[in-house]
C-alpha cells in the first residue's frame, strides 16, 4: 500500500454495515477517525431500519441511509428462492445512496447491508474497501474480498483474499484508554474499593443467560472470598444481592465501558470480535467464554491472545458455580498471574486500526483516480 499520509484523500465516503454491535462499532470508529483526519469530508452509512445501526449512527452525528434487508442463507433455505428479486432492489437502493451521497469509496464491514453496497459499487466503479472482523469471514465479506484488493482483517488466522491484518478500528475513549490512570474514577463511579480485586463479568448488551445464573448463584462465595463484582447482566435481566460482604454491583449495562474496563482486573465475557479486541488493546486478562451457537467464530476470535497466555477459554456448558469455586476465585487471588496474563493480553492487542483502515481509504480512492 502506499504512503496515505501524502495522498489526497475522498472528500466523500459511504460506510456499509448494520445489524449488531460488531459491525456498528467498527463502522462508527472508522467514521471518527475520518472526521478527525478532515473535519469537511461527507460521512453517511448505509444500513437498515431495524439494525443497532438505525439509533447509533444518528446519535453519533452521521446521517444513515437505508436499505431492505437481505439475509443470505448458509445453507439452502426457502429465503435463498426470494433472493434474486430482494437482493437486486437493495442493489437498486444502495447505488440509489452511493449516488445520492456522491461517495467516492464505499467501505464495507459485513452483515445485511453490505452485499448490497458491494454490488451497487462495482456496478458504479466505485472503489471498496471491505473490513472483516470476525476470524471466520462472513458471506459478504467473501463476496467483497472477490470483487476489491483492499482488505483489511482483524485476526491474522482470517483467510480472505488480498487481506492485511491490521485489527479492529475502536471508540477512542477504548482504544487511547489509560487503566492505571483512570482507576480512581472508575472505582469511586461504580462505588467500588482499591483494597479488593475486581472481577467484570458481561455478556454483552443483551446479557448471557449462563454468565448470569452461575455467578448470581456464587455471588456470596464470591463476597466472602474478598472478590468484589462488576455484573453487567443485559437489560431486563438483572437481580438483588444481599447486603454484606465485599461489593458485588449489578447493573443492566453500563455506558462507560471504559471506567468498567479501568476498575477490572479479570473479565469474564462472551469472545465476539469486539469484545475480544477491546480487551486485549487495553490489557486485560480474560475468561472467555464462547456461544455454543453458530459457526464457531467466536472459539476462533479468542484463539490468539488464549494461546499467548492472555486469556482463559471456557466452554459454555463448564461454566458452572463449581467452576466459580474451584478454577476463578484462586485465579482472582493469584496477583503476579494476573499480572503476567495482563501483558500477555497486551501483547496481541492494536490500539491502531482506525487509522490503519483510514489509510486503506485514501489508498483505495487514491488508486482509483489513477
């Protein structure tokens, strides 16, 4: 790739993905980074009214285009019969908002939108950028390394054509985080104490169920162990606990993530990619803890950063109080290994990729206009 730093950059970009917080997330550090880069360039999204997309890309300031929604089947459904009509008028709609935006890179991050924003690209000569986050690449994905040289992963085990490694591009108050200096305020805004050590447990925005029955039914021993607990349980699903002891704090969410990350020393969580990223660019040591469902990505996104030492993976079904018990609490008493899983963790995390990915656009649109 070339020096981007001396290239002239699209005055106009379009930035393709939706439906869950692993291709928002990205999408909108990206969008940032940009921004940063050059205050006047024209940022919108393309997504669909029923994706995260349709709340978060509006409260961050960036206009949001949408599109019908076209899932692609892994397998051979009644919905793959349906395809052709649906897909070519979200082709129709995407050149529709490349068009309407003036767009002179279009920038993909996977999911339901993006099929559609690769096609209506090509379609338009206008040049792609494709972002892959989890290790296994999804179906657009594939499709949009085929039709593009500038592609970008975030786990070197991603196989994907013409694909760099350069990490997954994070919110600014994740990826320029300082724990150490911002553990005072992260301990007095959850109401937490210095003297114990402190275990995050998440599920994510939506919570997981199994996180949340073993440790609301090892909240006690926990306490009396001296472990003080952030549980983060998703909203709706959150419980009591009973006076006494260390704290143990319960909240549906939080939306300083960064101050949970500074006040922990052990996480434990589900392995999406995000996740997985976040942790690792702040130090973090974790037990990760994969969904049993789906393809397998998540077992694939921890893979790295467990085999450096940064991390524990636990299978669903052994999450249990009796692991709580016998594997966690000595785990959360035994300082120096922390400490060392904490480097480990630190090791094979990029704090970097937002402007990496930045680079890839300039690069891209810079080619274009050869």
């Amino acid at each position: 790739m070339a020096d981007s730093g001396h290239l002239a950059a699209p005055s106009s970009v379009l930035l393709a993905g939706g439906g869950t917080a692993g291709h928002v997330s990205p999408l909108l550090a990206l969008a940032d980074c940009l921004r940063r880069r050059d205050p006047g360039i024209a940022i919108a999204a393309l997504g669909t009214e029923a994706g995260l997309e349709s709340r978060l890309v509006p409260e961050r300031g960036y206009e949001l285009l949408t599109i019908p929604k076209v899932p692609l089947p892994r397998k051979p459904t009644a919905d793959l019969l349906r395809l052709p009509g649906s897909l070519r008028a979200a082709v129709a709609a995407a050149e529709r908002a490349i068009e309407s935006t003036g767009a002179q890179v279009v920038v993909g991050f996977g999911g339901y939108v993006s099929t559609p924003a690769y096609l209506a690209a090509r379609r338009r000569h206008v040049p792609m950028v494709v972002h892959e986050q989890n290790a296994r690449p999804g179906v657009a994905n594939r499709l949009g390394a085929r039709l593009t040289d500038h592609v970008a992963t975030t786990f070197p085990s991603t196989r994907l054509r013409s694909a760099r490694t350069i990490g997954m591009p994070l919110r600014p108050e994740i990826a320029r985080l300082d724990r150490g200096a911002a553990r005072e305020e992260a301990l007095a805004h959850f109401g937490l104490d210095d003297r114990r050590p402190t275990l995050l447990v998440t599920g994510g925005s939506l919570g997981a169920q199994r996180l949340n029955s073993a440790f609301e039914s090892r909240a006690h021993a926990l306490r009396a162990a001296g472990v003080q607990v952030l549980h983060l349980t998703g909203a709706g699903k959150t419980f009591d606990v009973d006076d006494g002891g260390a704290p143990y704090v319960v909240a549906a969410y939080t939306d300083r993530m960064d101050l949970a990350y500074a006040v922990a020393d052990l996480v434990v969580c589900r392995a999406g990619a995000n996740t997985v990223c976040e942790l690792t660019a702040v130090g973090l040591p974790a037990v990760y803890v994969p969904l049993p469902i789906g393809n397998g990505e998540q077992r694939l996104n921890a893979a790295d950063v467990v085999a450096a030492g940064g991390g524990l993976l636990v299978e669903d079904r052994a999450l249990t109080p009796e692991w709580v018990d016998d594997t966690l609490v000595p785990l959360l008493a035994d300082t120096p290994r922390l400490q060392a899983m904490a480097a480990a963790a630190a090791g094979v995390g990029e704090r970097g990729a937002d402007e990496a990915l930045a680079d890839l656009v300039t690069a891209a649109f810079h080619e274009s206009q050869r």
